[in-house]
C-alpha cells in the first residue's frame, strides 16, 4: 500500500503505425495508460505487433496517427533530434538477444549508456564515486561477479544481466524489455526476473514487460493482453510485409 | 550611382588591356634592320682559317634599346637548377636544322630572368617578357646583339596565343 | 554526446577486426608510400640530371645521338661510339672564341667505378649545380702521369687514403685479365661530395690513360709488355680523347661554334647545349614518368576501395550494433559519422604508415640510386606530397560517406527489429 498518488507514467491516445509498404494499420491503440512504479506484463503472440509498439513508445518509430505523452511530453510532436534526447534520458531498453557491443567490455557496455546522456550520468554519479563504480554495483546486485570477461565469452544469462544494468544505471524512469528471458532456460528465467524487479523497484523505475511466455506473468501488478486492445487487424496483414522479422 | 557603376565596368575592361599594353609585343621580323639581308655564309671551314670572330656580322635594330618587349620563341637554356630557368638563348626556331644556317645573331636574344622560372616543358614555345637591351658592338661593359632582362615567362597554349 | 567518444568507438572497433584492418591498412601504407615514391623520383631525378654539368655551353663527341652523348660524357652511362682525334680538339679549342676547355677521355675502370682521363683544366673549370667548382677534401690535382684523383664515394666505400694505390682495368667491368696490373697509379687527392657522378669517377690525366694502353694496342694486353717506368721516357701525348667540354667568350656565339663543329670536315663531331639535350632526355623520359605516375595513382585507388569494400561488408554485421545505439540515444547522424570516422581513421593510420614505409625505402635505396646517378633525399619532402596526403585523406572520406550514409539509412528503417 503506498500512500503517495501515482502519476501517470505514460498515456497513448488513438495511436496509428503502419508500415510504408503495407496497406493496413499494424497498431492501432485508442487508449493505454501506465502508471509511474507499474510493472506492466504485455502479453502478445508473435505477429501481434508488440516490437513496433515498443519501438513507437521508446520515440524509435514515429505512429502515423495518435500522441504518446511521456511524463508529460508528447514524443510525437518532438524533433528526431530532441526524441532520441529524450530516449536517451528517461527510457532503458532490454533486448531477447544480441544486447551488447561485443568490442567493449562489460563495464563499458554498461556505462554507454551514460555516455549518450547526462543526466543519467549525474543520478548515476550520485550513487557512487565514479561510473565504473556504479556499473560494477548494479552487476553485483544482477549477481554478475565475471567483470574481466570478453562480452563474447559471456552466457546468455550473463549477456542478459549486463544488458539489464545498462538499462538501469542512471534510473531512468521507464525500463522497456521486449523477451529479455526468450532465450534464457526455464530455470533462469524467474530468476533473473526477480532481480530485475528488485532492482526496478530500488530505483523506482517502471517497467513495460513484454513476452508471450504468460508463466511469469503472475509476479507483475498488472497484465495487459496486446490483443485486447490493439484493434488492428494483424493476422491477415502479416502477409503484406513490415512486422516484426 | 548608376554612373559609378558603368565607371566601374569599364574600368574593369579597360585595365587588363592597359596592363597588357607595358610590354609591347613584337616579332622576329622587327628585331632585324629593314634594309638588311642575311648572308650566306661563306664555305670556310671556320676553324682553319683562323678567320677572326667579328663580334656581331648581323646589326641589330637601335631603336629597340631600352624597350619594354613580349616575344614569342623557343628556349635553349644556359643557366637552370633543376627544373628552374635563369638564362637562356631564345631563338626562333627550333631543332637546328641542318639545310638552313644557324640563326644569326640579330634573330636570338639572350634573356636573364629576373627570377627563375619553372617550367616544366623546356622544349614547348613560349612568350617572353622583358626590358631588351640592343647593343652595336661587344665593349667592356656590354655584350653585343639582343640582351633582355626578363619578367615574364609564359608557356604557349595549344591554339599558339 | 562528444566526439571523442565517438571516436573511442571508431578505433574499438577497428581493433575488434584486428586482422582485416591490418591488411586494409596495409594495403593503403603501400600505396601511399609507392605514389610518395614515384613523385620523388621524378623530382629528384630531374634535380639530379641537372645539377651535374653547370656553366658548359658545348659538349663535344664522335658524332651519335646528343641524348647518348650528354649520358657517356656526363652520367657515365653508356658508352661512345667512337672517340676524337687530338687534332681535331686541339684546332677547335685554340679558336678564339672559346675561354676554356676540358677534354675528356673514357673507358676504364676501377673495382666498379669508372676511370676518367682528363687534364688540370678539369679542376679549374668544371662546374656543376648553380655553379659551384669542385674542390678537395684532401690533396691536389694530379700532375704526375701515374697520379689520380678520386670522387668521394670512390674514398668511402672503398676506403682509400692519400698515397694508396690503384690498379685501373681496361674496360667496364673489372676483371682480372683486363687489369692493368704492372701499372698502378696512386691516390693524390680527394674530392668533396657533389652529389653527382663525380663523387664515382677516378680522375688521371691523359697521359696516364696514354701510358696505361702503350701495350694494349692491338685491343689485348701485347705479348713485349712495356713497364711502368719505360712509359715515362715515351712521348705520352694522347692521340684520342672521347669527348671534351667548351665554355665561350661569348653566348651569342654559341649557334656559329656549334654549327661550324658539326661541320666540321676533317672528323665526324657532334656539338650539343647540355641544356638542350637535357631537355631531350626530359621529353623521353617524360611519358615514363607520366605512365608511372598514372600507375601509382590506380594502385591507390585499388586499395580505397578495398577499404570501402571492407566496411561496407562490415556494416552487415554492424547491423545490431547499431539497432543497440539506437536504443541508447545516439542519433542517425552519430551513426553516419560513426561510419564515416572510421574510414577517415584508417586513411590517416595508412599515411602515416605510408609516410614512415618511404622514409625507410628511400634510406635504404640511396646507395643503389647513386650507382645511377640519382641522388635521392627527403629533403625534396614539400608542400605536393603533403598536397597528395591531403588528397588521399579527402578521398578516403568521401568514400566513407557512402557506408556512412546507408548506416544512417538503416538505422532510420530497421527501428528496432533485430536483423542480425
């Protein structure tokens, strides 16, 4: 229970996307709202349009129609320039695959993030001495002690608990993970969850959670089916090029 | 202001024709006495018969003297370092031809650049520029025939302008 | 967002290719130094030919090619057709238009170097590049008819000093059985560097040369051989020299001497202006170096653009990389310039390479040049090679906009899908 009124985090309003070679609406969104701390769980199917929808909230893709109000800005309305900004501030992304620069080492994959922003860099700097510091705070608490290792060398598992304290460092306030535990085994995935919640929490950011695999959705707030309220008609559309790949 | 601009259009076309006109342009033809004829030269054979040198059989043109002149002919370098010219003979034509004599001495001009010149196709036609200096004959303080001292060296274009 | 960041990433990711871009850069080092090489060579080479004969207004020989004639006489290259009656030069250089005269006779030579005969009018009048004279390190000019005079490359890489004697051979190549062994000249001087062909030649008098061939006439060494001191008694004036070299009183002049020596009756002769006949040798040479030139050029194009052909392979795999970007903020143009930089980074790395590959191939061909009169230095290093640096770097750019621009293109499309 928490005495303080939530803010609203993020707000779309009749949000349009279609591809320029398709003839169809693949997202069409009369209303979403996320509240700030939420730990939203997304559930959507492949096909069902849930990278682009990611891509449209994180400012990568602009929507045809619509607005999407972040803490009170409208990304749509921003220039190229000022969206990336903005991206760079207050949103962390985590992948399913392929999260990291394989010529940087884990530390620097982890501090990049920093270096695109700079406020990041200041929260960061306010909770430790250095970046470097920071980094190797966030993959302590991740439960990543193979600091010296070549990226490449790394496992999944471990790929996927750098790739989450890039996202966090800094606290930005919204963490997006399009299937970050798609290719984790069964048995690692709740748990690399687990800290990654707990770590959200700490920061209090709030995170948009995507994945079709429901046995995890029972540790988020709130769950939302990608289907239920994307009117688009995707199946039939998934013929005519520009989905996900 | 209109006027100004018209003064200053022809101010702009009369000037390179009023700087071009220092050196006035001649040919090889002027730099020879209108009433003079080239000789033959006698048979001879120059070295036995201990024939005294005659400092200059070919008169030169007294009015030359002390003229701003632009010629056009070809190179025979005295004085260079590396690709850079100081001295040289120019003459008229090129690649001594053997069936006609050479040329006499009032149809070359030893020039003297002020600076020297590079350039990179000695054999090729050129224009020169300069202040000639005609002298009758070879004294203490002077050589004989056409001295210049040059200012201007400029390579021949194609269309020979 | 700085740009050394920027160009952090760059280099991380060039080194993450180690081995590619090794060979890239490479490729490009040795195209850089080979096109540095060329243009040098036709500078120096050009600067070197003329520096070697100053202030001579006519050179003189048994009637050839004037090409040929300016190479024998004054590179030492090649040989003479034939050679001039003593005769004919002495009646042409006692004429009162001429204020000197060298003559010069070839055709030996010593453990490699050449042998030229000549008399003391040599040292006194002989110039070369902008007129200096020649002077001596150590010693004097010859006067006795064993006595020589060496270049200083002769002295260096032969270690010779004041008093040493040499054993002259007949012909250019030195072997045993054309060496004129029971004539040995000794060394009385050696001359300060010139940096021209003189510093390889052995200088003796004429009379020496004359003494050397007294039982050579038939062409081989002459079953009564004559000994050393048995030449001094003979009558050593020499009946033939192979060129001589004329400075006149004055250069109007010039045309009529000439004219009258390639006239002349009594013996085939060619009389040619050094300066002209250079000019000659220029034009020959001049569609070589052109063609060279040309060459040069290509070979660096080649590794542009295999450099080009690198990245844009590379870009396939960067494609995830740069989707990761992407996600952290960094804009279309970053990614641009990202690929840009890149190719601009290696063009720098492979001058700079290319520059130090020259440096070290012109250190170690200087002695092989010098044997062909060309005197190769850095110092000719000026304002068109860095001109040329220039260029490739400006190149190298361009060419790295075209990667550039289909990152950027890419980056923009792709958004977030993950194509690997």
């Amino acid at each position: 229970m928490n005495a303080k009124t939530k803010q609203t985090l993020l707000r779309v309003n009749h949000l349009g996307f279609r591809w320029p070679t398709s003839q169809g609406d693949v997202i069409d969104i009369p209303e979403l709202t996320i509240l700030s701390g939420e730990r939203v769980f997304i559930k959507g199917e492949s096909g069902s349009g849930k990278t682009t929808l990611l891509s449209l909230l994180g400012g990568i893709n602009l929507p045809s129609k619509g607005c999407i109000d972040i803490m009170g800005t409208d990304i749509t309305q921003l220039k190229q320039s000022h969206r990336d900004r903005f991206r760079a501030d207050h949103i962390g992304f985590i992948f399913q695959l392929f999260n990291l620069i394989p010529y940087l080492s884990v530390i620097e994959n982890v501090t990049l993030a920093c270096k695109f922003s700079a406020l990041r860099s200041e929260r960061a700097l306010i909770k430790s001495a250095s970046l470097e510091a920071e980094a190797r705070r966030l993959l302590s608490h991740l439960q990543l002690t193979d600091l010296d290792k070549q990226v490449s060398d790394l496992s999944v598992g471990q790929q996927q608990r750098v790739a989450a304290a890039r996202a966090l460092i800094g606290a930005p306030e919204l963490i997006i993970a399009d299937e970050p535990t798609s290719a984790l085994d069964a048995d690692s995935r709740e748990h690399f969850l687990q800290l990654l919640l707990r770590e959200c929490a700490q920061s209090g950011s709030t995170v948009l959670f995507v994945s079709h695999d429901s046995s995890l959705e029972g540790i988020f707030d709130r769950s939302i089916c990608l289907r239920d309220i994307n009117r688009a008609n995707l199946r039939d559309k998934a013929q005519q090029g520009g989905l996900t790949k | 202001m209109k006027n100004l601009r018209w003064f200053m259009v022809l101010l702009w076309i009369v000037s390179p024709l009023v700087f071009s006109s220092e050196y006035r342009e001649v040919s090889w033809g002027d730099l020879v006495p209108k009433d003079w004829l080239q000789n033959a030269p006698t048979e001879q054979d120059f070295f036995e018969s201990g024939l005294e040198p005659q400092t200059i059989e070919a008169p030169v043109v007294a009015a030359l003297n002390k003229q701003k002149l632009k010629i056009a002919g070809y190179i025979l370098p005295i004085k260079y370092s590396g690709m850079f010219i100081s001295e040289f003979l120019l003459v008229p034509t090129f690649g001594a031809c053997i069936h006609t004599p050479p040329p006499p001495e009032n149809q070359m001009i030893y020039v003297s650049m002020e600076e020297p010149v590079e350039i990179a196709t000695p054999w090729a036609p050129v224009w020169v520029s300069g202040l000639l200096s005609a002298q009758k004959s070879q004294t203490k303080f002077a050589t004989a025939g056409y001295q210049m001292k040059g200012a201007n060296l400029e390579a021949m274009d194609f269309s020979g302008q | 967002m700085n740009p050394l960041l920027l160009l952090r990433l760059t280099f991380k990711s060039i080194l993450n290719r180690k081995f590619t871009s090794g060979l890239t850069l490479f490729s490009i080092g040795i195209s850089v130094c080979l096109l540095l090489g060329v243009e040098t060579i036709r500078k120096e080479a050009k600067h070197s030919f003329t520096n070697t004969v100053s202030s001579t207004d006519l050179l003189v020989g048994a009637r050839s090619g004037s090409v040929q004639l300016l190479l024998y006489s004054v590179f030492r290259i090649g040989n003479a057709t034939n050679n001039i009656g003593w005769d004919s030069y002495e009646k042409i250089s006692s004429h009162p238009s001429v204020a000197w005269s060298i003559p010069i006779s070839l055709g030996d030579s010593h453990r490699g170097f050449r042998v030229m005969g000549t008399s003391s009018e040599y040292f006194e009048h002989f110039r070369f590049a902008n007129e200096r004279a020649l002077s001596f390190k150590q010693g004097r000019p010859f006067s006795a008819v064993y006595d020589a005079v060496v270049g200083a490359d002769v002295a260096e890489e032969l270690g010779y000093k004041l008093g040493d004697k040499l054993t002259l051979a007949h012909g250019v190549y030195d072997t045993d059985f054309a060496r004129h062994n029971d004539k040995p000249f000794v060394l009385l001087g050696i001359l300060e560097r010139t940096g021209t062909p003189v510093d390889r030649t052995i200088h003796v008098s004429l009379q020496g040369i004359e003494a050397l061939h007294t039982d050579w006439q038939s062409g081989t060494r002459s079953r009564d051989q004559v000994s050393a001191e048995q030449t001094l008694e003979m009558d050593l004036e020499p009946k033939q020299i192979t060129a001589f070299m004329l400075g006149l009183n004055s250069k109007m002049e010039i045309f009529k001497i000439q004219r009258a020596i390639n006239n002349y009756k009594k013996e085939p002769l060619l009389a040619v202006l050094p300066g002209v006949a250079l000019g000659e040798l220029w034009q020959l040479i001049g569609v070589a170096e052109k063609a060279l030139l040309v060459i040069a050029v290509f070979v660096l194009l080649n590794s542009l653009v295999g450099l080009l052909t690198a990245i844009l392979t590379s870009l396939n795999e960067r494609r995830r990389e740069i989707a990761i970007l992407r996600s952290l903020g960094c804009r279309p143009s970053q990614i641009f310039i990202l690929l840009a930089s890149e190719s601009l980074l290696f063009a720098v790395l492979g001058c700079v390479l290319g520059v130090l590959l020259f440096i070290f191939s012109v250190v170690l061909s200087q002695p092989l040049l010098q044997q062909y009169g060309l005197y190769i230095s850095l110092a000719s290093f000026g304002t068109e090679q860095v001109a040329f640096i220039v260029a490739v770097i400006a190149a190298s750019f361009l060419m790295g906009s075209i990667p550039g621009y289909r990152a950027y293109k890419q980056s923009l499309s792709d958004g977030m899908s993950i194509k690997i």
